[in-house]
C-alpha cells in the first residue's frame, strides 16, 4: 500500500515524539494509518484543501518529525526494494531528502536493477528537482 515502505520507520519516531503539535503528529498517523488528521476548525482555509496540499501537509509534517528526531540522535531509515516501492512513497523519499539535507539522518536504498523492465526506472522522479 502508499507508504508501506515508511510505516515502519516512523512509529518510533511518532512514539518518541514530545512536544511535536498534535496536528503534526496527526498528519504522520494518518500517512503511517495509525489514526486520522484532526477535523480542521470550522472556517478554517485548509478544509477545502485539495488532495495536493494534503499530502504536501503529511509530507511537511514527516519532515519536521524526522528533523526533531535527529536533534537528539541520529536517525537511520532503511527502505528495501525501491524497485517496488509505490510512487507515494518515493515522492516523500524524494521530499525528505530535498527538506532534512542539514540534518543526522542516513537512508539505505535496496534496488534490484535485473527486478525492473526495460522502461523508466520507479525512482527517477525522486530524484528530479
């Protein structure tokens, strides 16, 4: 499923957390499925938010967490079979790398070349500016 790969590596982020605001954490539960976004305040501009702005908001919100997680400790994330992995996650892979470069997180990519057809590689979009 979208995230699959992620899942995993940020429930002990989302446990370790303190002093994230709930509504970050929310947006990385509702990414990893472990519960949903607070209902926005009636009035609020981001309810009518289309999906694009929804995930830029997960993706903000994983972002911040992985960054808070490395004032304390260096992070690791290891995301195997990237020539699998669904587009969703390898647009926050790509996003994470773009927004925490300054940070003490290392991402260990798997990928089987021979696993791929001959057509566009799945990660060349991760990687475009």
């Amino acid at each position: 499923g979208a995230y699959g790969p992620w899942r995993a590596a940020l429930r002990p982020l989302v446990a370790a957390a303190s002093g994230m605001p709930a509504r970050i954490l929310g947006d990385v539960r509702r990414l990893t499925g472990d519960g949903r976004t607070p209902a926005p305040a009636e009035g609020d501009p981001e309810a009518a938010a289309d999906g694009e702005e929804e995930r830029l908001r997960m993706f903000d919100a994983v972002t911040a967490l992985v960054r808070s997680a490395t004032l304390e400790r260096p992070v690791f994330v290891a995301i195997e079979d990237v020539h699998v992995v669904d587009r969703s996650s390898l647009m926050l892979l790509g996003h994470v790398l773009k927004a925490a470069s300054d940070v003490q997180l290392l991402i260990v990519l798997t990928y089987r070349g021979s696993a791929t057809s001959s057509g566009p590689r799945p990660t060349s979009s991760c990687w475009s500016s």
